[in-house]
C-alpha cells in the first residue's frame, strides 16, 4: 500500500520571508523564501558556504537579517531574542552550547526541563530534586530514550563525541519543542554512529516533531527528509521533495561546481 507522506493538507509552522543579510561585501544570504510545514522533516543542504549556518542564526535571533522576517506559527519573530526562542517551542542541537562539562548527564537534562519549566537555570532547585520527582524521571527516561540510560550519573566532559551528540539531543527533546533544529548533528561521526543517530531522529519523526535539518551527508538527507531546500550562493536554487531534488541538474552543478558536499 502507498500512502503519500504529503497527500494532507499540512500548515506552515514556520515561514521565512524574503530573508537577505550581507557581511560587508558579501551577500550570505539574498532573499531567502522557505516554508517549513507541521510535522515534516525538512533538510537544508549545499556547498559549503552556502548561507545555510547563517540562516539558522537568523532563524534563532542570533543574527539580524537585512531584510525579510521570519514568521513562527503565525507570529513575526522579529527582536526575538535565543532565550525566547526556547520559550516559544524551537530547540537547536548546535555544537556543546548547552552542556555543562563538569555535571552528569541527568544534571544536564533536568536542568534544561527546569529552564524550559521555569525560564531560568535554577541549580539550586535542581539540587533539591530527588530521584523520584517527575523532572528527574522525565530526564531519565528521555536519556534512556537516546541511548544514554546506563550512564546517568557520567560526568558530561568525559563522553565520547557521538554520547555527546546523544545527550544535546535528550537535552533538546525534554524541551518537548514544537521545532526542532539540527546543524549537521552526525558531523564528526563515525558511520556506526551516524547510522544509529538516524535510527533515533527517524523514531522521534515519528513523534510528529517538525525538525529543520542541515546535514552534508546525503545518505542521511535523503533518508530522513520529506522536503530539501537547497542553497548556493546565498540563494535557494531548488527546492521539493528529495526524489525531485536527486535529478535536479541545478543542484547537481552546484555541487559539481567545485565546492565541498
Ligand atoms: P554554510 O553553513 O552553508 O557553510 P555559512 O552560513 O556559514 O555557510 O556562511 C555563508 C557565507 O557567509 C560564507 O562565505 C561565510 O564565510 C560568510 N560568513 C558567515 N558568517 C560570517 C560573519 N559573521 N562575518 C563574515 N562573513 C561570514
Ligand atoms: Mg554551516
């Protein structure tokens, strides 16, 4: 039986609009469309330089586009700042920004459902928490979730890269975020653990959670995503569905062109 991933009607979570930003000289991004639906997994891929960082930074409030505005369910996101966003239900698996190196991992998930709960780290109260409080539980079971349960009271630093991927991971799930943004989440990675980090991206697709994808590995883009947005340049010169994306001669120049995949 085939049943079409697109065939509903889905709504836009979140729309970028006519986004430009320049450094100097530099056109990073020019005029930038992109809507990403409810539900979907969607992957942004292209030669280095492209602009696809620099995009994510003006998704998140970091960055400051020259023009265009960014819209999150219905709602300009315009002076946002990256602590709002995180009240707002967008959660962004970036490189270490969100890990504390010297607590455990259950630390380090409480402590981001705490922030998220009560809009601020509160150490303190997490030092008051004991194993059997639903925070702790959820923390748990969310560590268990991305492979992590059996060590719980491991001191964060001394994970490997790919544990340290897992745990960003269960830091941003117990956020329980309506977007979810990955910047190359298997980079560094060996296949072993790129092949099981797709495993647990594809079960908590199935959660429902929109995810925003950047990722250089084709295998996992085309594994994971429903749609591609592809950039060069600074502009989008493809975007559709990743059996659309695969033949396009466009992408196939700019990736020819001499850049990186
Ligand atoms: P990608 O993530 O696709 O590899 P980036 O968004 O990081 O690309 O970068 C796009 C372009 O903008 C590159 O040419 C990069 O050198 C430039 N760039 C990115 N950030 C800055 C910055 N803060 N200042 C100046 N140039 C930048
Ligand atoms: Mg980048």
């Amino acid at each position: 039986m085939t049943v079409a991933r697109t065939a509903s009607a889905r709504r836009p979570l979140l729309e970028m609009r006519g986004i430009s930003k320049r450094f100097g000289g530099l056109a990073a991004l020019s005029d930038i469309n992109l809507t990403v639906e409810e539900g979907s997994v969607h992957a942004i891929i292209g030669p280095n330089g492209a602009g696809k960082s620099t995009l994510l930074n003006v998704l998140v409030g970091l960055i400051e586009p020259d023009q265009g505005e960014v819209v999150f369910d219905g709602r300009p996101l315009a002076g946002i700042t990256p602590h709002d966003i995180i009240q707002l239900g967008i959660a962004r698996v970036f490189q270490t920004p969100q890990i504390f190196p010297g607590m455990t991992l259950l630390q380090n998930v409480a402590i981001a459902a705490l922030a998220k709960r009560d809009g601020k780290f509160a150490v303190k109260v997490l030092e008051s928490l004991t194993r059997t409080h639903p925070i702790i539980e959820e923390s748990a079971a969310m560590l268990e979730r991305v492979g992590l349960g059996a060590k719980l009271d491991e001191i964060a630093e001394q994970l490997s890269r790919g544990d340290k991927r897992r745990l960003e991971l269960a830091i941003c799930l117990v956020c329980r975020p309506r977007l979810l943004l990955l910047d190359e989440p298997t980079a560094g990675m060996s296949r072993h653990d790129t092949n099981t980090t797709v495993e647990l991206l594809e079960e908590i697709a199935k959660g429902g959670m929109t995810k925003v994808i950047i990722e250089h590995d084709m295998h996992v883009v085309f594994t994971l995503a429903e749609r591609i947005t592809v950039l060069a340049q600074g502009r989008v010169i493809a975007d559709g569905p990743p059996e659309e994306i695969r033949g396009n001669p466009k992408v196939q120049e700019a990736y020819l062109g001499g850049a990186q995949v």
